[in-house]
C-alpha cells in the first residue's frame, strides 16, 4: 500500500537534512506506481529501468528544491 503523501513530505523534508534512508523510503514507496506507470510506454522492459534509475537519481539531485 502506498504512503500517505504527508508520509512522503516528510520523509523528502528528512532527505533535505541529509538523511539517505528517508529518500530510499520514499524510492521504494513509489518505485511500483513508476515502474508500472512506464510500462505501458516505454518501448522496452530495459528502457523503463533506465528512465526509473534516471528519475531517482534526478530526484535525489534536486531533493533541495522540493517544496
């Protein structure tokens, strides 16, 4: 079952301090609703992986802007 959205805030506001394990809390929540998401549109099980990873990690960089 998916995280409550303030779950998620609150977990992305603790990644903001630093704190690793609440973004990997959050990748393991959503990595599900993503990866089924792109399975209809990517053209290839490969490349949804990598659009997955690349989401993640774009989200890991920009964590500070999260609002």
């Amino acid at each position: 079952m998916a995280m409550d959205p303030k779950d998620i805030d609150a977990l992305i506001v603790a990644a903001q301090g630093g704190d690793r394990e609440a973004f990997a809390a959050v990748v393991v929540d959503l990595y599900p609703q993503l990866a089924g998401f792109l399975a209809f549109h990517a053209p290839t099980p490969e490349l949804m992986d990598e659009v997955v990873q690349a989401s993640f990690v774009t989200a890991f960089e920009k964590v500070s802007d999260y609002k």
